[in-house]
C-alpha cells in the first residue's frame, strides 16, 4: 500500500499500474451520494485511472489503519474524502476497496 500511495502522490500513473495485478478489481461505495464508477472497475489501465482521478494533486495521502486491514485515506482541505484498502497476492494488488460516501467517512472527519 506504501508504494502506491507514493506512486499516486507523484502522479506516477505507470507506477501504480505496475503494482496491480492483471486481474485486479476495484470497488468504489460513494453510497449514492458522491460521483463514483457503479460497477467494478477491472484490469490494471482502469484501477489505475480511477486511482489517479481520486488522488489528485490537491489531495494529501496518509497511511491508516481500515478497519484493521493496511491501507490510506485521502483527504482534501483538510477533509477525508476517501478510504482506500486492499488485498495483495505475490506482491500485486488484487483487489482494491474505496470508500468515498460521506457517511461512512463521518467518523474521519470528526474534530
């Protein structure tokens, strides 16, 4: 997770893909409520994109605990605007889970 969180805060799209296995799925929970892809995105060109398009360049990127599993939430002005986690096998991303619904990331936000 370290390495794609680096290779996404250096907008190194190609960095990320290289991460992600051929077969990689990505799920994205907006709840309905943010603009998000409905159905799951696969193939390494797709995740990667779609990672890229969440952490832009005015988002911070910090390593955090998701409901115990290794992951990084994103976060802009201050607010977090997204979990992210995944599953690894033979050092490749298989599967990648975002969380963006704003409900669900209450609890990141609390002050």
């Amino acid at each position: 997770m370290e390495k794609l969180a680096i290779a996404l805060m250096t907008g190194a799209e190609s960095s990320a893909r290289a991460l992600l296995h051929r077969d990689v799925v990505m799920l994205i929970d907006s709840g309905g409520i943010v603009s998000a892809a409905v159905t799951p995105l696969t193939g390494p060109n797709q995740v990667a994109a779609a990672l890229r398009t969440l952490a832009t360049a005015e988002t911070s990127i910090t390593a955090a605990s998701i409901n115990g599993a290794h992951g990084f939430v994103l976060a802009r002005d201050g607010v977090v605007v997204g979990a992210v986690t995944a599953e690894m096998r033979r050092r490749l991303l298989t599967s990648v889970w975002v969380v963006c619904s704003p409900e669900k990331l209450r609890h990141w936000n609390r002050r």
